[in-house]
C-alpha cells in the first residue's frame, strides 16, 4: 500500500547544527550557536567552531507571524 502524498509536517521545520565543517580546523566540529542579531521578522544566529572560534555559518529563525485579532 503506497502513502499519499500529503502536506508537510512540521517536524523538520526548525534545523539545530551539532556539527559542521571548519575551514581553518579542515575538519568537521562540534559547534555552538550565539545571537546575532533581532529582526522584526525572526533572529539571525551564528555557529562558531567549539575549538578554533572561528564562525562556520549562520541561521536565520523565523518569528511567528502575530495573531490575528477580530474585531
């Protein structure tokens, strides 16, 4: 019995790095993420190598759009 296809879940809808390639360590390392930046549309983070420091990308969280409010 085949699956139809559906509309996606939401399981995979917020990505969290453990891991990443460093071009200065030449090497897959673990990472920490640190805050940016605050948009008015979400939060802009970094991932910085646990072992040199150096930043090995980014990652943008989208906010929540605001309610909406019936009158």
């Amino acid at each position: 019995m085949r699956r139809r296809p559906g509309p996606p879940t939401s399981e995979f809808e917020q990505f969290q790095a453990s891991a990443l390639f460093c071009g200065r360590c030449q090497t897959a390392r673990p990472v920490r993420e640190r805050l940016l930046l605050v948009l008015p549309d979400g939060e802009l983070h970094e991932y910085l190598c646990t072992v040199c420091g150096s930043s090995v990308g980014t990652r943008k969280a989208e906010a929540e759009p605001p309610p909406v409010l019936l009158s």
